[in-house]
C-alpha cells in the first residue's frame, strides 16, 4: 500500500510539475530587415546597458532588450562595436 502512493505521489509530482512549465509571455519579434527594426526602435537595440552607453557616445541611446536584440541579431552591421 506505501508503495503505491509513494508511487502516486511521485507521478502527481512530476507530471504535475510538468504542466505548470509555460512559454514566454511574449516571444520577441524578428524583423525582416533594418528599416523594419528602426520603424519600431528607431534608435536601435542593445543587448546590455553597456554595449547601449559605449554606442551612445556615437549615436543616440538605443532602448536596451536582451530578446530583441538576440532574435534579431543578424542584422547588425556594427556586431564588432558592441560585443561586450
């Protein structure tokens, strides 16, 4: 009898567990090209709020979002600027 609800109790767990796992609560948007990205950000995107200062003194602030820079990571041309 204790192994069978040791056993069901272990099951609850773990399946249990399993069903309380949820997806991001939004997925990060991949633009198709630059022109795109700057209609929506049009100061840029950094990664970090340091890679976001060392490209302030050049240009203006860009807004900094981890996801969003990482799913649209391909369309950085000054990729060597920023890697911080």
């Amino acid at each position: 009898m204790r192994r069978i609800i040791a056993s069901s109790v272990g099951l609850l767990l773990t399946f249990g567990g399993l069903s309380t796992i949820t997806a991001p609560a939004h997925a990060a948007p991949k633009y198709s090209s630059c022109v795109s990205l700057n209609k929506k950000y049009p100061t840029g995107v950094a990664a970090s709020a340091a890679a976001a200062a060392k490209l302030s003194t050049k240009f203006a602030k860009p807004k900094v979002d981890k996801a969003v820079y990482g799913s649209n990571k391909g369309l950085d041309k000054d990729l060597s600027l920023i890697h911080i």
